[in-house]
C-alpha cells in the first residue's frame, strides 16, 4: 500500500491520481533527471529529487505537480527517502502561530 503523502523536511508530496495530475495548469518541465523542487530559506540547502522518468509541472504558487519514476529525494541536513513512482503534488507545509492570533505561515528551513 503506498503512503498518502511523503515529508521530507518541509517538503510534502501528497499522492495524486493521473486524472488529477493532467487536469493541473502549470508551466511543464521535462527532460530533467535531477531537480531540486525546494531550495532552504535560511541555509540554502536543497531538497534535491533523482529519477530516471520526471515531468513536473511548475504551478502558480511556485509549488510542482510531479510524475516521477521511482526516486530519492536527499537533503544535506535530512536521511534520504525512496519516494515510489507515481503523480503527487508539492503543498507547502504551514504553522499556526497561537501566541499571535493563530496566524497562519509558511515553515521556513
């Protein structure tokens, strides 16, 4: 049974159908065999994909819908992780602060 979601630091893909993936708009990115979807605010480090198959798709929110061949994804401060061929979409992980009005922000690495 594959997971709903995989989190690697700040960076969850959740599982999407190919139905769901090929409905998503964004700008199209082929070709790669190594991509770094999300790069660390604070120390510049990358959360780094490697697949033999990839297609992403670089949606308005600056976020990526993925259709990825099985793959790893590694980070300099994280374990690497096997992530099983498949469609997901990259949400951003948030926090509720609740000391100040339960503001919702995006986590920073």
């Amino acid at each position: 049974m594959q997971k709903k979601f995989i989190r690697h630091g700040d960076v969850n893909l959740y599982v999407i159908s190919k139905e769901e993936y090929e409905k998503l708009q964004g700008k199209l990115i082929t070709g790669q065999k190594r991509f770094s979807i999300k790069e660390g605010e604070a120390t510049g480090h990358n959360h780094i994909i490697t697949a033999n198959e990839m297609e992403l798709k670089l949606m308005p929110d600056m976020t990526y819908a993925l259709k990825i061949g099985d793959a790893i994804i590694t980070h300099e401060d994280h374990k690497q992780l096997d992530i099983p061929g498949g469609y997901y979409r990259q949400i951003d992980e948030r926090e509720i602060d609740n000391f100040a009005d339960f503001v919702e922000r995006k986590v920073i690495d």
